[in-house]
C-alpha cells in the first residue's frame, strides 16, 4: 500500500484503473452480444409481438432451449443496460412480469425499415474483419501498409473481389458505383460506391449504375456522398472530386458536391461519442487506409482539390497533342495523294509505276514459255502480301481479346502523361484495332490484283491487252502501299498508349521520314519500242514465219 501511496496513486484512484482497463479487456464482448442479437432477431421479434415481451415469450419466439433461458435474461439486462431495449412491467394471468420493449436504439435494427443498420453491425464484426486485429503489434513491425494486408496477403479491394458476399453489406456502399439523379430537376445525384460492380436497381427517384467512380462519373446537376470519402485517404478523395468536377464540366452547367461523413471533434462532442468517431478512425485507417477527419481536415481537402483543379490537368493534353498529331499526318498524305494524282514523277510511287509499266509491256511481248521469271516475281509479291495481311489480322485478333478480358490496365498508371481513364483507353484500343483491319484488308487487295496480273501473264492468248496488266499490277501496288500507310498508323496509335506527346512527336518524326521516302527527283526513264517493231514480233508468234526486218525500223527497237 505505501509503495502505490508514495508514487501518488491513491487505492480509488487504482481501483478506478483496474475497472478501465478490465472494462476494455472485456468490451469486445458487448460488440460480439450486439452482433448476436442482430443475429437472433430480437428487435424483429418484439416489433412483430406488437407489445413488449415477456422473457419466456422471447425465449419461444427464438426457439431457444429451456436450459438457456436464463442466459437470455442475462443478455437481456445487460441490453437494458445500455440501452439498447427498455424494460417494463407487464400483467400476465394475473401476475406481473418483466418485458423488454423497443427503443430508438433497437428500432434501427428492425429489418422491415429502410434505414435497418443491422447489415452494418454484421459487416463491422464479421470474422474475417474482428480476427484480423489480433495482429495489429506485427502491422506496426511490418512494412504493409494496411493491416489486411498483412493478415491475408494481399489489399481489402482485391480480397473483397474474390469474396464476393462481404461486398454485399451496406457498409461496403458507397465505395465504387454511382448513383445518377434526372439532372435537369436540379435534384441530387447519388454516388453509391460498392466493392464491386453490377449492382443496379432503383429507389426512389435515385438509379444505381454499376461501375468504377475513379473512372467515370456520369454527368448531373449534383453529386451526394454519404459516409464515402472516409474509406480513402486524400489523395483518393481528390481524385473523386476531381471526377466530379469534370461531370459537371461536361454537363455543361454549374453543380453541387454534397458530402455527408463522420467530423471529429473531441472538444465538442461527448466523450462516448468521440471514442466511436476515433474507433472508426481506426477501423478505416488499419483495414482500408482511409480515414476519419477533424474540421481542419476537411476544409484543407477541399482547399486542396480547388488548388488542384486551377492548375493545367494532363488530361488536356490528349484533347490538344492527338488530334494535333492525326491531323499532321493526315495533311501529309492529302499532299502526297495530290502530288501522285497530279505529278506522279515527284513522287516514288510514281516513278515506280513507270518502271512496272515497262516491265509489263516487256513481258508481254516475250514467249509465254518464257513468262515463268515475271510470274516468280509477282508470286513473291502475293506471299509479302499474305504475310502482313496475316501479322495484322493476328495484332487485331490479340488487340480484341485483350479489350474484350483485361480489368486492370497498365496503361491506366499516373506515370503516363495523358488520359488515363479507361473510356480514353478503349478509345486508343478502337484506332488501334481498325488500323490493323484496314491494313489486313489492303493487304488482302493487294494479293488479290497480283494473283490476277498472273492469270492475265500467264493466259496462253496473245490477244490480252498490255493495259490489263498494267493496271493489275499498279493496283497491287497501290494497295500494298495503302496497307503500309495503315501500319504507320498504328505505330502511331501505338504509341499514343504512353501518352499524347509520344504519339505527337512521333507524327512529326514519321512525317519528316516519310516525306523523304516519297520523294523522287530523278528523272523518269523514257522506256519506249516502235510500233513496227511490236507489230512485227506479234505477227512472228502467230504465223512462226521469219520476217524480214528493214533496217530504219531494225534501228528503232529497243531502248531509247
């Protein structure tokens, strides 16, 4: 006695200690009881009795064994206790008893009601939640940074997503759908956030649409939170107003941001009511690594999301650099297209077709046992052909599997400068994919006027125009090189992918290169045969005579 009485601790004041620290060791109990009762019932029971009810009546109703009754009562006293149920008098043939009524307390956890708080009683202490704070000494040693991940290995989201029956609490709403309200009444949009989505039905004047709020919120004339931001920290609650403020932005009016959420306040409030705002501080912070916020704190959230949103955002640069890009390229080729159908010989395409166009009358004129060398030619520009059509119906089919199944996307990381939402992204996903048909079907086209040019060299006939094949072959090409410009855009698009100003220098770069390529400045050969000559060859293939040749037109064939 006289050690406690020299350190200053009178015997009240160590008996008044014990008493706190016993009740903390034990109040796990009272949150266990809380959850047996919701469990039970007992609310549902005595509002369906329509008058109190008696111990023996309860226990029936219940189904609980006889031998149990009287651990009922003392559930029941301490219930009353604390006023979670009232307890009266009552006559029951002839005789009182003790009932235990309602009260604004248990009237919440009658399930009929639509405010029922009872799912939230069951989610706060289910086991999987309850077990994991016998580890909270080894979080704080450990290096994760919530405390589910250091008990299941893995984030609350992710174990939630292969647990799909705890998402279903309604303490999980509000955490990632969204609620859309008829816009133009002014009335409020209510943003539900659920563990997962496909949730959807409709209370009220208020429509559940399932979804991801951190990617798309749908426009309206205001957006309602209630007891949301707390399950995030604030770099996450900024990115949700931030989404907010582009809805509105979008819809094209001024709107609202109403928040409902817990405020500590420890000088204020009561003693019982901060120590639940500080529980639930700790509850979202260890599990979820949210939080909950004194005054202070909030208003420096909103301070900080108005900061943010008067500074330049990446997402503009998408809306800037892209169709910057596309619009570089596309001018470059409406050029070339010009220059082509205009002034073919300043152009590679040009000075080709004028090479193609003497090798094919050459061919032609030549015996068709000797027509196996332009066949072999043609033939190797059939399979390039098949072998690109092939490699960009491959990249089309591997780019649609990809967006029909992928979830979390790579390119959806803050490092990338540029829209990272996942619309945007499809978007990306889309361009990319028909430039890889419209190559595939080019290629396609290519083959398909080559395979005829053989058939028009090959026919044993000697009566096939030149002109026939001339085109076979130019449209070929043509086709190949259109297939080639399909492919350069897709490397553009491609790059795109890791953002606007890789996809906008790479415009510029490949516009530099091809405008190299394309050009032609030398002269076009003047590949000519004098008709008599033409004529004179014909006329030895069709009656096997030998001709006499003069010698001014013998001096005309060939080569100028």
């Amino acid at each position: 006695m006289g050690d406690i009485e020299n350190q200053g601790v009178t015997l009240r004041e160590m008996f008044e200690g014990q008493v706190h620290l016993k009740k903390g060791v034990i109040k796990i109990l009272s949150s266990m009881s809380l959850k047996c009762a919701v469990e039970l019932g007992i609310a549902d029971v005595i509002h369906s009795h329509g008058r109190p009810i008696t111990l023996s009546e309860l226990a029936s109703a219940l189904n609980i064994q006889p031998t149990k009754t009287r651990s009922l009562f003392h559930f029941m006293r301490l219930f009353v206790h604390v006023g979670l149920f009232s307890k009266t008098k009552v006559v029951n043939h002839n005789e009182q008893e003790e009932a235990y009524g309602l009260t604004p307390t248990s009237t919440l956890l009658i399930k009929d009601n639509s405010y029922c708080l009872s799912p939230l009683v069951t989610g706060l202490l289910d086991q999987d939640f309850v077990s994991s704070f016998q580890y909270l000494s080894s979080w704080f040693k450990a290096n994760d940074l919530t405390l589910w991940e250091t008990v299941r290995g893995l984030k609350f989201w992710d174990y939630l997503s292969q647990n799909p029956g705890l998402s279903q609490h309604p303490i999980f709403q509000g955490l990632r759908s969204m609620v859309d309200v008829g816009g133009g009444t002014g009335a409020f949009a209510r943003i539900i956030s659920e563990a997962f989505p496909g949730i959807k039905c409709t209370t009220d004047n208020f429509k559940y649409i399932e979804g991801d709020m951190f990617q798309f919120i749908p426009p309206a004339d205001a957006f309602f939170f209630k007891t949301v931001f707390h399950f995030f920290d604030d770099e996450d609650c900024l990115k949700l107003l931030k989404k907010c403020r582009e809805a509105i932005a979008s819809n094209g009016e001024r709107g609202k941001v109403l928040i409902i959420d817990i405020v500590i306040d420890e000088k204020e409030d009561d003693r019982e009511l901060t120590e639940s705002k500080l529980l639930f501080d700790i509850f979202m912070n260890f599990n979820v690594g949210g939080k909950e916020r004194t005054e202070q704190e909030w208003g420096s959230l909103f301070v900080n999301a108005e900061s943010r949103s008067m500074t330049f955002q990446k997402e503009y640069l998408d809306l800037v650099l892209v169709p910057l890009g596309l619009l570089i390229m596309f001018t470059y080729h409406l050029f070339l297209l010009y220059r082509y159908l205009h002034h073919p010989h300043t152009t590679a395409f040009g000075f080709e077709n004028n090479d193609k166009r003497a090798w094919v009358e050459r061919f032609m004129q030549v015996e068709k046992k000797d027509a196996g060398v332009a066949i072999t030619v043609i033939t190797s520009n059939i399979s390039a052909a098949t072998f690109l059509s092939t490699v960009s119906l491959t990249l089309s089919s591997l780019i649609g599997a990809w967006l029909g199944s992928s979830t979390n996307n790579i390119f959806e990381s803050e490092l990338i400068l540029g829209d990272t939402r996942a619309s945007t992204i499809s978007i990306k996903y889309i361009s990319l994919l028909s430039c890889f048909l419209l190559a595939f079907s080019c290629f396609v086209q290519s083959t398909r006027h080559f395979v005829h040019a053989t058939y028009l060299i090959s026919m044993p006939e000697d009566n096939v125009p030149v002109k026939y094949a001339e085109i076979a072959i130019i449209k070929g090409g043509e086709f190949w090189s259109l297939g080639l410009r399909a492919l350069y855009f897709a490397l553009n698009l491609l790059l795109w992918f890791f953002g606007p100003i890789p996809m906008f220098l790479s415009s510029i770069i490949l516009v530099i290169i091809l405008h190299y390529l394309d050009t032609n400045t030398t002269p076009l050969h003047n590949y000519s045969t004098s008709e008599s000559c033409t004529d004179q060859k014909v006329a030895d293939r069709i009656y096997g005579k030998a001709t006499f040749i003069d010698h001014n037109n013998n001096r005309g064939c060939g080569l100028r």
